[in-house]
C-alpha cells in the first residue's frame, strides 16, 4: 500500500512539476511563505485552484444523477 502511494506522488511529481513545482503538501507551501522563497501570485494561483476544484468536484458529486 505504501509502494502504491510513493508510485503515485512520483508521477505527479514527473507530470507537474515543470507546471507548478508540485507543491503536493499544504506545509511545503507555508514553509515556502514563511522564508518567503516563492512569490505571492503563485500561492495565490494555487489557493483559487484548489478552491476551484474543490467547488467542481462538489458540484459533480451534486448532480451525478
């Protein structure tokens, strides 16, 4: 089971990476503002696709009827 996750936060590293810098875990991102080695337009990027996404897949669960 842990094989299967390592597998798969590898290739979403090798897929997206070059994209977003593949900032998978929330605590990367907090430690990158803190010793403020990222710019605020990124962050802000990913916070609204993660609030997009979140609404997407929400309304997909909605009306999967």
């Amino acid at each position: 089971m842990a094989l299967a996750f390592g597998i798969i936060i590898s290739a979403m590293i090798y897929m997206f990476g070059s994209i977003s810098g593949t900032h998978i875990n929330p605590s990367v991102i907090i430690v990158l503002m803190i010793g403020e080695l990222t710019i605020k337009k990124e962050i802000s990027a990913q916070i609204l696709g993660a609030v997009l996404a979140s609404e997407l897949l929400k309304l997909m669960f909605l009306y999967q009827h």
